[in-house]
C-alpha cells in the first residue's frame, strides 16, 4: 500500500532541507576553517566548489541509479552515505582531505534533490504542481535558513567542525523517513548506461573547474597545468557533443532540446545557479576580513537570504497561478537589485547594510524556482520527465560552481590590481599625506604607523576586489532578461 502524497511530499521536503543545509551551513565557517587549515582564498573556495562539481557530475545518473536500485533503496543509500561524509569532513585534519569528503558529500546528495521533485511531481497531477512545487522548495528555503544561523552558533561557541557534525542527526531523521515513505511505484529494471559519454561529460566538468580554480593562482595560460587543464574540458566537451549526436543512446538525450520551453529553461535555471549562492560564498570571508565580525553575526546575516527566500516560495503558492513570465522577470531584476546594493558598500559598513540585500537577493530566488520550473517542464511527461530532471539539476549545480570560481578569481585579481594602484600614494612625496586631518596620529617614519597605513591599504584593496564582484553579480542577473520573451506560454 502506497503512502498518503503528503506524507511523501514532506519526506521529499526533508531530504531537500538536508542537502540545501549543507550548502549553506558551512560557508559561515570558511574564514575559521581557512584560519585552522591554513588555507589560501582559492584553496578555501574548494570546500564549496568540490561539493558542487561532484553534485554536477553525478546528478545525471539519478535516473539510471534510481532504475537500477529503484527510489527507496537510492534515497536509502544516499542520505546514509551523506550522513558518513559529513561525519569524516568534521575529522578532517587538512584542507584536501575535508575538499575529498566535501566531494563525497556532494556525489551522496547529488542525486537527492532530482529525485525527491520526480517523486513529488509523480505523486500529484499536473494541476497541481504549481502548489506542490511551492511547498516542495521549503526545504530548499529553510535549509539555507536554519544552515547559517545554526553552523554560526556552533562555529562559534566550539568550532568548525561542529557545523559538520551538526547535520548528522539531520540525516539520520531523513533516513528514517524515506524507508518509510518512500516507495517504489515499479519493479527496478536494470538499463544500459552510456559510460562513454557520462566520462567524457565529467572531465569536460572537471577540466574546466580546476582551470578555474586554479587559475589565478597558476598565471593562466603561462602555465601548463591551466593549458592542460583547459585542453581536457575541451577535448571532453568535444568528444561528448560528438558521442552525443553519433551514438544511438547518448548519455543524455539531445531530442530534448527541441523542447524550446526546456531548452530556455536550461539557460534560464544555469543563470539561477549562477547567482544562486555565490554571494554566500563571498560575504563571509569579506565580513570577517573587512569588518571583523563573529560566525554568529556572519550566520545571521545569510540567514536573511533564507528568510526572504521563504516569503517568495510564500508567495509562489498563490502567485503559481499567473504568467511565469512575470515571475521570472521579477525575480532576476530583485537579484540585480541586491548585487547592485551590495556593491554600493563602503568599508564602514554594518550589518543592517548587508542584510536586506541578503534578504532581497533571497526573495529573488524564491521567486525565480518555481516560475522556471514550470516552463522548463510544461511539457514534458513519463521518461522524458526524469531525464529532464537530471539535466535541469545538472546545469543549475554547474553554474554555481562556475560562478563561484569566476567570483573568486575576480576579488582576488581585482584586490591586487588595486593594492599596486593604492600603495604607491603612500609616500613622504604625496602633500595629501602632510595635513594633519589627513595623517591623523600616523607618522611616515614609524614603522609601526606604516605597518597600520599597510594594513589599511590592503583592506582597502580588498574591500574594492569584493564591490567588482557584486557588480559582475548584477550585470549577470540582468543580461539574461531578453530570453524571457521567448518562452511560450498558454495557461
């Protein structure tokens, strides 16, 4: 006897609270985590990026894990693997065996959100999704809610690694709710896997994050790791597209970008993914470094993400009902908006000045889920559906990772390029520097007075890395808007 659709939808909701949670939980901790493991800014980045390409590359194998193994046992072994995972990063005792277990982390939750929305979706009919859709992104939102503010009380009064071990209890609840309500509605049927092309997708993947990654910190193309790097995301880009169009089953199916909704519905939900944590990402480190701010107010402040996130999925179980269309737009100018705000700071900023933005930018992606969701699967049905699924996750998890890394790079480069503008007016020729009101208490001639004129240079500098990369944030949100227009829409 199958369950009643609502206790399957709340176990589908649980499990999506559970992976969102560990997205966000542990950016709270990055500046400790650094700090304890001596890592630099483009090492620490890992510890967010690894988990999002190892989620990249195995979601597309949700459909053929959950036919092989079928939903129960798949969700089974997944939430119990996720739960081991978060265990052994909170033992980790160097920065590249915590990016290893942060990258089983991911691989573990890969296939939890994809699955639990086939299920959700297939539980409910089509009238209805809208609705079921809107609750089902509750976990989605108080994840990145309860996350933060929770990992920031106990990075703070302990360390860490209690962010880790605080998800473990999380996943054992979820573990116990799928084997009870989640329940295979057909036999699993053993199916043939494109190895080929499933490989040649993720060292495409991985080729083109470590570039990224490891870039800036490399010299670019004057290095030949970055060459070789950058030589493997092409070539498995290229042999994938190939095997993709040749092979009589491909890994993933190109018949379904002749879907035009779900073809601009990929563009639309890899934007999303763009936008969607990368200010999680970058506000820490810049609200310890600049402002020197605890973990706790840190986990406050990206709390405000979750909470306006809620009110738009709030509001999208009502507003489910009207033109996507609008929604979308809506959503991606509130994004812009936020990223414009943000890059309007000075380095005296408060709290308060960062957290409506926060809570802006979150309203933006409640609204934006639910109104993409619905155009990029308005008309797709049985195996197409779950297939679509996998790639629609895909892309969103790839653009994250992406835009995270291309973030980093850029406050990193632009910190330097304005450091070696900055430095050079602190200087006994600069007359700005003779004025008392100027000066201040500094003397150019003690040692100690320029160590403080240096330090400030620097976090200056830096505060000017982080403006640029807001800036590029909102100009990202906007540029998608013109496709909007070209989606077709019938109520």
């Amino acid at each position: 006897m199958n369950p009643h659709p609502a206790w399957v939808l709340a176990t589908c909701t649980a499990v999506t609270f559970l992976y969102s949670m560990s997205l966000t939980a542990v950016n709270v901790s990055l500046p400790q985590i650094q700090g304890a493991l001596s890592a630099t800014p483009d090492q620490i980045a890992w510890v967010v990026t690894s988990n999002l390409v190892a989620t990249a590359v195995m979601t597309p194998l949700t459909g053929w894990l959950a036919a092989r193994l079928g939903a129960r046992h798949l969700c089974f072994a997944c939430v119990g693997t996720f739960a081991a995972a978060s265990a052994a990063s909170g033992l980790a005792g160097s920065i590249e065996t915590l990016v290893f277990w942060r990258a089983v982390q991911g691989a573990a939750g890969a296939p939890l959100v994809p699955l639990s929305q086939a299920i959700v979706l297939a539980s409910y009919p089509r009238e209805r999704h809208g609705a079921v859709i809107s609750i089902f992104g509750v976990g989605s939102v108080l994840g990145p809610v309860v996350g933060p503010v929770l990992g920031g009380a106990l990075a703070e009064a302990y360390d860490w690694r209690a962010v880790f071990y605080m998800m473990v209890p999380f996943a054992v609840a979820a573990l116990a709710a799928c084997w009870m309500f989640i329940h295979d509605r057909e036999t699993p049927q053993p199916i043939r896997l494109d190895w080929t092309g499933f490989l040649m997708l993720s060292a495409a993947l991985a080729g083109l994050q470590l570039m990224l990654d490891r870039g800036e910190r490399a010299g670019w193309f004057s290095s030949v790791e970055i060459v070789a790097w950058a030589a493997l995301a092409a070539l498995g880009l290229y042999l994938f597209i190939v095997h993709t169009l040749t092979s009589a089953r491909p890994f993933l199916d190109p018949h379904l970008l002749r879907e035009r909704n779900f073809a601009l519905g990929l563009v639309l939900i890899f934007v999303f993914g763009m936008l969607n944590f990368t200010p999680m990402t970058i506000l820490p480190p810049m609200l310890e470094g600049i402002a020197g701010y605890p973990d706790s107010v840190i986990g406050w402040v990206l709390g405000a993400r979750g909470l306006g996130t809620m009110v738009g999925f709030g509001l999208m179980i009502y507003a489910s009902r009207f033109d996507p269309r609008w929604m979308i737009g809506l959503g991606f100018l509130l994004q812009a908006l936020a990223g414009w705000e943000l890059s309007e700071l000075d380095p005296g900023f408060g709290v308060h000045d960062v957290f409506w933005p926060m809570a802006l930018q979150g309203l933006g992606v409640g609204l934006l889920w639910v109104p993409i969701t619905m155009v990029a699967f308005s008309r797709l049905e049985g195996e197409r559906l779950a297939e679509g699924t996998a790639v629609y996750h895909m892309l969103r998890n790839i653009g994250s990772s992406v835009h995270i890394s291309l973030s980093t790079v850029l406050v990193v480069h632009m910190t330097q390029m304005s450091h070696g503008e900055l430095s050079p007016n602190i200087s006994r020729y600069n007359e700005s520097l003779s004025l008392p009101w100027v000066r201040g208490p500094l003397d150019l001639g003690d040692p100690q007075s320029l160590a403080a004129i240096q330090a400030e240079v620097a976090r200056q500098a830096s505060m000017i890395g982080y403006l640029d990369s807001f800036w590029a944030f909102s100009a990202t949100a906007l540029v998608v808007l013109p496709l909007i227009l070209l989606v077709r829409w019938k109520r």
